[in-house]
C-alpha cells in the first residue's frame, strides 16, 4: 500500500470521528484536538493532534467531498 493509500485511510477515519465531534456542537479545533489526543487516537505524522492538523483534516475532506 502506498503512502498516499495510508493517508487516505487515515484521512476517512479521522474525518468521521472529526465529524461525529462537530455534529455534537464542539468546532472548536483546538477542542478537537484535545479530545482525540485523550481518546488516543493516532495524529498522522506527529505524536499529538495539534488544532492545525485537525485543520488539515477537515480541509482535506472538504476537497474530497467537492470533487466526488
């Protein structure tokens, strides 16, 4: 699998637990951040999610959707 593959997967996952956080009302991304840090789930790249990289994420996911 490539790495771009990877991303892809990790995109998908980390996008709908992101989601699942903004449907419940916290957009904060910072928020964000801390509660997938305590969750333990994994950041792409780095050890900790960081508001900037829940950021990455969602833009991600926004190109994604306006191009399918």
């Amino acid at each position: 699998m490539t790495q771009r593959a990877i991303l892809a997967v990790f995109d998908e996952a980390a996008s709908a637990l992101i989601g699942q956080l903004v449907e419940v009302g916290i957009a904060d991304h910072a928020d964000i951040a801390r509660r997938l840090n305590r969750r333990g789930f994994p950041c792409w790249g780095r050890p900790r999610w960081t508001a900037g990289a829940v950021a990455r994420v969602m833009q991600r996911k926004a190109r994604h959707d306006d191009t399918a």
